[in-house]
C-alpha cells in the first residue's frame, strides 16, 4: 500500500475517535483500516482499500492531531475560531478505470487550508454544533500531474453528541470548487477524445452537497486500551459544473470504512 493510503486512514482515525482523558498529550496507536470508495466522484468504479495505520492524537499548544484532523489554532474565542487543517484523498489505482482509459494517471491528494468554525452550541453541552468554512488547496502527491491543483471551498455544519461510551458527529455541506480543480478530474483535451468519450473543458463553479455520519468509541479489551471507528459518506453531484463531462458515470457518490486501533501509550 502507498503512503496516502496510510494517511487518509490515519485521519480517518484522528478525525473520528473522541479522547476520553482530555489531559493526555499524547496518544500512539498502531491499527488496520478498511476504506471502499470510488475511483473519484463520478466514477461508477470503486475500490477497497486495506491498510495498517498509525494513530497519533497531540494535543499542544498551537498544533493538535485531535478528533478534527490535524490542525494548528490561530485564533480562538469562546464563539469562533480560526485553524489550519489538512486532510487527504484515496486516488489508488484510478489508472485502471474504464472511463479513463489512457488518460492521465489520477494521484492521491492532501488538502491543506485554513477554516473560519463558528460556535453555534454552549462549550459545556455535550451536543456540539458548529458551522465550519475550510478552504483547502489541493496537492497531488502521486499520479501523472503533481502539485497544485486547484482549491476548494467547503462550508459545512457539524454537529457532534457525545455519551458516555459514543460519539456521534454528523456533517451537511456543500462544495465549491475552481476551474483548475474540476479540470484536473473532469476535462477531456482533445487529443483524448473517442468515440465514446467526447471533448469536454469543465468550468469552475458549484460541486455538490454531502452528508457525512460518524461513530467512534474506546475498548477496554484484556485491560488494553483499543478504539473502534465507522464512517460512511454520501454525496449528490447533480447539477454541479462538471455534471455533462464523460467521465461522469453516475451523481451519486458513497465512502465507507472502519479502523481499529490498539492504543500502545
């Protein structure tokens, strides 16, 4: 398995499980994660990615690996805050897409940009509502066109209840995105044209809604500390700027996967 394969399973983690002792400023972990996601959205192909995975939560100063990714704090008030986050996306074995056929190898991604959060909930509830307003950059780190590739703005809610055993988080939003991001997936040049796959520039614009569900606990297993994730998202491109390019087999999208971590400090 590749490293971004690594990566994204191991936000999936960090993103996903809530730390029960809030004054630990470490966590380590090693686990395995599964991940079943399409080859990019639009594509009627998927793929089930299964890899061992690092867990790793920090909770400084400045920098944490938490239960929001990884994120530096900027700015912080009791009703907004301002961060720096990053987070990846599987492009694992796209060349082998039908749809795509030889055309340029799709690479796996790191998003990374600052987000405005603001607090729509009391601090001291254990229900959590927050609007989030990210803008990431996004970099292709494998695949034949590395580097950046356009950006992307997500405005989102997120709610997140905790109990004392669960944690639920949910997320509604939406995405919009600029003309080099949906052209690095969407576009036909010329000279990649047949039959079967028509020429196509795609614009920048509107890029789909989605919903997002989380669940997330700690095991004690024989006195060891372990913890179990499950997340499943789904997405609507309908309508979006890209909608009539060739390479879009299909508007609706779903993402799953689990991890399991043995927490070793």
């Amino acid at each position: 398995m590749r490293l971004p394969i690594t990566m994204a399973l191991s936000l999936i983690c960090a993103s996903s499980f809530a730390a029960e002792e809030m004054n630990k400023k470490w966590e380590v972990g090693l686990g395995i994660g599964d991940i079943v996601s399409p080859d990019y959205r639009g594509s009627d192909e998927y793929r089930n990615y299964i890899a061992p995975i690092p867990y790793l939560i920090y909770r400084g100063k400045y920098i944490q690996t938490d239960r929001d990714g990884v994120r530096g704090n900027i700015f912080k008030s009791d009703s907004y805050e301002f961060t720096f986050s990053a987070t990846a996306t599987i492009s694992q074995k796209a060349d082998e897409n039908k749809a795509r056929e030889a055309m340029p190898k799709l690479g796996s991604t790191v998003e990374i940009g600052p987000a405005l959060n603001i607090k729509l909930s009391d601090n001291n509830s254990p229900d959590n509502l927050r609007l989030q307003l990210p803008v990431y950059a996004v970099i292709a780190v494998s695949g034949s066109t590395r580097g950046f590739n356009g950006l992307v703005f997500q405005p989102q809610l997120m709610y997140r209840h905790n109990t004392h055993h669960w944690q639920f988080t949910h997320r509604l939003g939406v995405n919009f995105a600029d003309r080099q991001y949906h052209d690095y997936y969407y576009s036909v040049d010329q000279k990649f044209v047949t039959p079967e796959r028509n020429f196509f520039d795609a614009p920048g614009g509107y890029s789909g809604v989605f919903v997002q569900a989380a669940i997330s606990r700690s095991l004690h297993i024989y006195n060891e500390e372990t913890k179990l994730a499950f997340f499943l998202r789904y997405e609507n491109i309908n309508n979006t700027a890209f909608t009539n390019s060739p390479l879009v087999k299909t508007d609706q999208v779903l993402r799953g996967g689990f991890a399991f971590v043995w927490v070793i400090k």
